[in-house]
C-alpha cells in the first residue's frame, strides 16, 4: 500500500508520517519510508541527528542508476537515457518489492531506528537557480511506478508541502493520502485547492486534524472538510520533545494520539488497491509528458515505451531479468 502525507507547511506532516512509519513497523508491517519533501525533515523526525541526516544517500544523485536497473530488457525502451520520471513499466521490466533485496534498496535504503528510509535529496548550492524540485523527485516517481506493492507492504511518502506534487503525476500513484490540517483557514485552503485537483482522478483522500485543542476546532475541520475528516491528533507533549531532539518509544505517546494512528492504520488496510486504474493513469501522465517535453528531449516518441497489454502490480511480478 502506498501512502502519501500531504498538507501546509507546519502542519505537521513530517511529524505525522514519521510517527505513522514507526507505528506500522511496531505492529510488524514491512514498510519503506521515503523523503520527498522539498525540505528535508523525515529522518530527523524518526530520530536520527542532523549530521546523520546529511550522510543518508540521496535517491536523487543515483538517477541514471535507478533507471538502469528498472529497465530491465524491456524490449520498448530503447536505453536508459530514453527513460523519464513518467515511464511506465511493461514486459521485461524490472519491478520492485517493499519486501526484498535489491541493488536499490541496497544502496539508497538505511535504517533510522527501526524504519527503512530513502530520501530525494536536499538542493544543493549547484542546484540553486538552474533546478526544480521536481528533477529530485523524479526517481521517487519511477520507483513507485514499478513498485509492485501487495495489501501488506506499506510505503510511508513525505510530500513536498502544499499543492506542488500537481505538477507531476506524483499524486495518483498512492493508494491513500493523508493531508494533514490544522484548524485554521490557511490549512483549510490548502484541503480545499488539494481535494479538488483529486477529485477528478479518484484519488482517496483523508483528512488528520492536528494541534486540535478542544471541540471547536473539531467542529471548524468538520464544518470545512466534511466527512473527509477522518480523525484528530491533540496537542502533544510527546512530540513537542520530538521536535526539540528527543524521539522517545513510541509507546510514551498519549493513547488518545496513538489511537489515532490506529484510525490511519484501518483506513490504509480498508483502501482496495486498483492496479487497473493505477497504470491507466500512468499511461496518461507518460503520454502528457511526453507531448510537453520529454520527446523533444530525448528525441524519439517515448509513448511507445507504453505497453498496452501490461497491468502493474503484484500479478505482474516474475523472476527479475539476469
């Protein structure tokens, strides 16, 4: 399962995912978290040090890597210069496991306490003024369309703050999103510009209230995000020390808080993963892409790296190519 954290920055999102990842590795679910927010934060989150943190390899400068692997001898592309963060898999791919050994999660995955993490990769001063954050999310993009991830594996994203993973498909490749909301107008706003640019492509969306102090702000998220509303994280003492630099067990979180991530875990294993859906829109966002600006790049018609008869997902999954 797939499972993206989405919402205004400071809105606790990061705090949020991490303590989601945690929970699902303490009631032993295989799981992969994954930093792909502009701002850097998930493994500080889950505890490791700054200086930790910066030593973690970034999925971003191993692109071409990524690429090759998961191309496999997929006969429709034609090299792995060839691939976009948009190409989908088909016959001959390489398609990946949340759950297995591979030359990727070998170099790009480490442990932060007890959680399997990659991450994009900060900016750099070399990339100041000439990148977009996209081309760092790029390989998040491409690993999670060939990740063929059964009900029981999770993948935990951290995504950029706000509406921005919209300039990508990005945003249709979770099983669940999660957009955390403050009761406030400006967290609201950004629930309302997020639901309606899902809206349109099915994308199932739940609400977590966070720094929820009493009844009225319960009230506030309901009244403005409707049944979208899914559950409500109080304010917490436990993470008030986690933002300061002190992670304690997960079991030191207030019951009331740690129930609520019970509420996501139900939710998540109660989402009916729709692999038929999942590649039909990756075909669409190739074909988009393509037309825009990667066949002028890469010069050939990258929409025939498109395999029609190909459905991702589990059933997809054979011994891996030599």
């Amino acid at each position: 399962m797939k499972i993206a954290f989405v919402g205004k920055g400071g809105s606790g999102k990061t705090t949020l995912a991490a303590l989601f990842a945690r929970h699902l590795v303490a009631a032993g679910r295989p799981l992969l978290a994954v930093d792909a927010d502009i701002n850097q934060h998930l493994a500080v989150a889950l505890g490791a040090t700054a200086e930790q943190a910066a030593q973690l390899p970034p999925l971003g400068e191993a692109l071409p890597r990524i690429k090759e692997y998961l191309r496999g001898d997929n006969p429709r592309i034609t090299s792995a210069a060839a691939m976009v963060k948009t190409t989908p898999p088909g016959a001959g791919s390489r398609l990946l496991r949340v759950a297995e050994e591979n030359p990727i999660w070998a170099s790009h995955v480490r442990r932060v306490g007890d959680v399997r993490l990659a991450v994009t990769g900060a900016f750099t001063e070399s990339d100041l003024g000439v990148a977009c954050y996209h081309s760092k999310v790029g390989a998040v993009e491409l690993l999670l369309n060939h990740l063929a991830d059964p009900p029981d594996e999770y993948v935990v994203v951290d995504m950029t703050a706000g509406a921005d993973s919209f300039a990508s498909g990005l945003f249709t490749r979770f099983d669940r999103t999660f957009l955390v909301c403050e009761p406030t107008l400006r967290s609201v706003g950004v629930y309302r510009q997020y639901a309606a640019y899902a809206r349109d492509y099915g994308v199932a969306l739940s609400v977590v209230g966070n720094k929820v102090e009493d009844d009225s702000d319960v009230d506030f998220l309901r009244e403005h995000v409707g049944e979208d509303l899914l559950a409500c994280l109080g304010r917490s003492p436990y993470v008030r020390r986690a933002e300061r630099g002190t992670v304690g067990p997960l079991d030191e979180l207030e019951p009331a808080n740690r129930a609520v991530l019970g509420r996501l875990t139900e939710a998540v294993d109660a989402t009916v993963q729709d692999w038929p859906t999942f590649t039909r829109q990756a075909h669409e966002f190739h074909r988009r892409n393509a037309a825009a600006w990667a066949n002028e790049r890469a010069g050939e018609d990258l929409t025939a790296q498109i395999d029609p008869d190909f459905v991702m997902g589990p059933t997809a999954l054979s011994p891996a190519p030599a």
